[in-house]
C-alpha cells in the first residue's frame, strides 16, 4: 500500500482517462496513455460514465494488456472492481456513491483493501465537513479482517470505508461532468479549509480536484506555499487530477516540472 500510495503523491499529477473527453477531442485513449507512459506517469483513473459495468471492465482489460506496467484506478465502477478486482489497483467514489453503497458491496470493497497491499480507496469530498470526515475515518476494521480473511457475512455493518487518499473540489470550473454537480470551492475557501484541516491533513495524500489548469495549479501552489511558510501544511502532498486527453504531451510536461517546484 504504501509503494501504491508513494507512486500517486510522486508523480504529482493524477490524470484521469475521460472517455466523454477523449471522444470531444477526438483521442484515441490508447495513445493518451501512450503519452502519460512516456512521460513517466505509472498510474490513472478510468472514468467512463456512459459505460455498463461489463463495457468497461473490457476496456479496462485491454489497456492493462497493451500498458501492463500502468495502474488503473476505476472511477465508481464498484460492480467491476469486485467482479474482477485484478485489472485495477484501486476504486475512487464520490459522496453519492459511498452513500449508495449497499452493505454487500461495502463488505466486498473492505474485504478487497483488507487482502491487498495494492490497492488504493479514495474519495472526493466538496467542503470542510465532508473533507474532515474522509480524513477521519480510521483503518481499525481492516485489521479485523486480516483475522478473518474472507469472512465477509460477519463485516460489521455500516462498516467506514478507509480512505487511502482525499479529494477536494471542484476547485475551478469543470466541463467535464455534466450540470448539477457540487458548486466550485473558491481560492479564499481552499485557503480556509487547509487552515482548519491542517493538522488531519499532515502526512496526507491530498488531490484537487476539477477544471485545473497550469495557471489554476500555480494559484493552488501559491496557497501550499504560503500555508506551508506558517508550518500549516508542510507535510502534505499535493496531488493534482487532470483531464489528460484535455491536453498535448508538452502542456502536461510543464505541469509536471512546475508541480516538483513545489519540493524545492
């Protein structure tokens, strides 16, 4: 877990293979990942909303064949994840969905953290509660079922998912989910929930998520930097979700060069 985790907050930058984006772009998904390997990226979400659960475990299954050293990250696709848990190497819900979560599929999801050393849970939060409730819930049931390998029936219920990694956003203006989605966290309000999250988030893994950009990075960099001046944030670790066929190899170069400044 802790290799998994080390890759994610590493390369910084967490792209997202978007198929709505890739088909408004007009880009194969293979040679987006193609590019990211390129790059020396190891790890993504795969976000397909007007996929069925078995489409996309197909797709998934073959860009792990033709990019086996790539890490996929399934994006609310839980069914997919526990019917065949080996094409991915983690499961990334927002509110609604771990709202949604049946007692069966949180028992198999646990059981599935519990038995597999690599294998990320992440979540998306969209304001201070939901972020200091994320960052709150404690891996204490996993060791309960390292006991009791495979004892699903007796997972207790209601059981708290053990967040890997927190997201926080939308941090700008996103078009890629349709309407109606959660409004956009301002930078005064970013600011204000890693003054009042600070001491949750040391030592944590934190994505900002929705509508970032090179310039929207830097703004957000901007407030690391000078929270991490007053000894607010100095062991957090910046991680940045892109829509990656959004955007050209060299684009996502300089991302990549301007985040490392932020270890400088």
């Amino acid at each position: 877990m802790v290799s998994l985790l080390r890759t994610l907050a590493e390369q910084v930058v967490y792209p997202i293979l978007d198929l709505d984006t890739c088909h408004k772009t007009e880009r194969d998904p293979f040679d987006v990942i193609a590019q990211w390997q390129e790059l020396g990226l190891r790890l993504y979400q795969l976000r397909a909303k007007g996929l069925q659960t078995l489409p996309y475990a197909d797709l998934a299954a073959k860009l792990r064949r033709a990019f086996p050293e790539m890490r996929i990250i399934a994006n609310d696709m839980v069914d997919a994840v526990i019917n065949d848990p080996e094409q991915f190497y983690g499961l990334h819900l927002g509110q609604s969905d771990v709202a949604g979560l049946s007692d069966a599929r949180r028992a198999r999801l646990l059981h599935l953290r519990a038995g597999r050393s690599s294998f990320l849970l992440g979540t998306s939060t969209h304001n201070l509660n939901q972020l200091s409730a994320a960052l709150n819930q404690r891996p204490d049931v996993l060791n309960d079922l390292r006991a009791l390998p495979g004892d699903i029936a007796n997972t207790r219920k209601n059981a708290q998912l053990p967040w890997d990694y927190v997201a926080l956003g939308p941090c700008y203006p996103t078009h890629s989910k349709p309407t109606g989605t959660d409004p956009v966290i301002t930078i005064e309000e970013i600011r204000f929930i890693l003054m009042e999250a600070a001491h949750q988030l040391q030592g944590k893994t934190l994505v900002f998520i929705g509508g970032l950009t090179r310039a929207r990075i830097a703004e957000l960099l901007a407030v690391l930097k000078g929270l991490r001046k007053t000894g607010s944030t100095d062991t957090i670790q910046p991680v940045f979700a892109l829509i990656g066929a959004a955007m050209d190899a060299t684009e996502l170069r300089k991302i990549l060069i301007q985040c490392a400044s932020y270890s400088d």
